[in-house]
C-alpha cells in the first residue's frame, strides 16, 4: 500500500485516525512521500536542509521534530 493511500484509510475509519509526516526539503525520497498524502486526519511538517531519519531529532530544528512525535503519541494515545 502506498503512503497516501494508508493515510486516506486512516483517515475514512470512524472516529479517523490522524497522520502526520515528517521530512526535510532536501530529503527528496521522504519529503516526495509526504508531499503525495493529504486528507482532514493528515499534517505534514516540512523542515529546511536535507536531515533524514534520525537526523531530524535534533533540539536545535523548530518546531522540534522530537516534541511533535511526542505530542503525535499523545493525540493517538490518549
């Protein structure tokens, strides 16, 4: 399944599940996989330079990409 489809899934489930897609702008595989999703249930944080993965837990980007997988975590799980 591609991404944009499982987050549409998620997204057609009663109550929807949310979806969020983190990337940078350089990182062409990720951020063209974000880019291809969208729906009422999705929210995509794009962040400058190239980071992947990892490299995107990092206090210094803004909004912190560590702070937003724990507040994704939260929505999710109550």
């Amino acid at each position: 399944m591609l991404y944009a489809e499982a987050v549409s899934t998620l997204g057609a489930e009663n109550p929807f599940k949310p979806a969020w897609c983190l990337s940078a702008q350089v990182d062409a595989p990720s951020a063209a996989v974000c880019s291809t999703a969208q729906g009422d249930n999705y929210t995509r944080f794009e962040f400058p330079g190239d980071a992947h993965g990892m490299m995107l837990i990092s206090p210094e980007i803004e909004p912190n990409p560590l702070e937003l997988i724990l507040d994704f975590l939260a929505q999710v799980l109550g």
